[in-house]
C-alpha cells in the first residue's frame, strides 16, 4: 500500500461541464476526508465519510457537489454544472479512527481543477 | 481570530540556518499535524504529535499543550526545505476534521 492515491492529478474543464474525481485511501482506514483548498489559502473541510456513510457535509458543498463513497474503500468526488469559482486542489485523505482517536492521518496528493 | 494561528507567514533564510516556525491554536485538541506542501503540490504529513517533541531528520516538533503552542523546527536548512509548512488541529468532538493554520512560506536561499 503506497498511501492515498488521488486521480487524475489534474483536470482542465469547460464552465459547465461535469467532473469527478477519484481517491483511493489507505486499504485499513476507515475514515475519509475531502478537502478543498483555492490558492493561496489553507484547506478547507467539503466532507467525511465513516466506511460508507457520510457522516458530515461543510456548507461549502453545494447542491452542485456530491461525494459518495459506496463499499467504504474508495471515494469519488463529482461536481456538476462547474463554475469558476469550483477552480482549486481538491484534496483527499484518510485515517483509522479507533477508540476516538484518529491514526496515521494521510493526504493524497490533490486533484488540480481548473475551470476555464 | 481564527482558531489556528502560525507565526511567520513568510520566512527567508540562508542554507544552513536554525528555522523556527510556530503555531498557536484556541481549540481544543487531541493532536496536531505539521503538514508540508510545495508549490502546486499535496500535502505531506510531517508528524502528529498530542505531547513533548517528535523528531525525524533534521524536523522536530514540539507541542506545549498547556499553552496550547507548537514550533517547528528545522535544523541546517536546506533549499529543498523551501515549501508552505502547515499547522493543523483536528477538532475533539464529532469529525475530527482538520482546522488549517494559514501556512508559512519558507524560502531557503542556497
């Protein structure tokens, strides 16, 4: 297991097209976190799933963005109708949460969107 | 005030100089990340640590949970050292989603 793995590394989109993005965690972790982080700026918490439940949406994620995450291994990240403002890293990362603690927090290496 | 606070925001020095970066943090944690990131790059975690002082190579992290302070810092810097250093606590209840420092900009000049 080589870390969390995040696909493509990059995409270039039309304004309204759709996009989705791959992540690949590490195989025993059961904890999934999407990150969007626009340049400049430090990440910012979209959403997390707990093995396949979604379990908390930051009310950056519009009604445009759905993640899902359906055998509670790998997360797919889909944005529809992009716009510009969408343009950004968008970053993936895991962890084995166990007995309330989080272990061996991983970052993938992000998925650049731009949206032209 | 934002919740997570590092100190500078840009540092430039020379190869071989003692680097020092801190981060100062309002919440309540169970631990703290120091994540590494280079331009146009993801993110790397450096260390987690909830208590005294990590080291790997020439990193070491300290945390005072106390104060609620961490530093971290880097021993005979190198320009490869040069990326954004990032500070980051994940929140005790619920998620446990990671609240960002804004980042510290190293430039290590050969």
């Amino acid at each position: 297991d080589t870390g969390v793995s995040q696909d493509p590394r990059h995409k270039i989109t039309k304004r309204g097209q759709n996009v989705t993005f791959r992540c690949d965690p590490i195989s025993e972790h059961n904890r999934l976190y999407w990150y969007r982080q626009t340049l400049g700026q430090g990440p910012e918490f979209l959403t997390y799933f707990q093995n396949e439940a979604q379990l908390e949406k930051s009310r950056l994620l519009s009604d445009r963005f759905s993640a899902e995450r359906p055998k509670g291994s790998f997360s797919t990240l889909e944005i529809q109708r992009t716009e510009q403002g969408d343009s950004a890293m968008y970053l993936c990362a895991s962890s084995f949460r166990r007995s309330g603690l989080n272990y061996g927090y991983t970052f993938g290496s992000g998925t650049r969107l731009t949206v032209v | 005030k934002n919740e997570v606070e590092q100190s500078p925001q840009n540092l430039t020095a020379q190869e071989g100089e003692f680097i020092t970066i801190n981060c100062s943090y309002s919440v309540g944690i169970s631990a703290l990340h120091w994540l590494q990131q280079h331009p146009g790059g993801g993110i790397v975690s450096l260390f987690m640590l909830s208590s005294g002082k990590k080291k790997h190579g020439r990193l070491i992290a300290t945390i005072n949970i106390q104060e609620k302070h961490s530093s971290l810092h880097i021993t005979a810097s190198h320009p490869r050292d040069s990326a954004v250093y990032i500070c980051a606590v994940p929140r005790i209840q619920g998620a446990q989603k990671l609240v960002f420092g804004q980042g510290t900009r190293l430039t290590i000049n050969p």
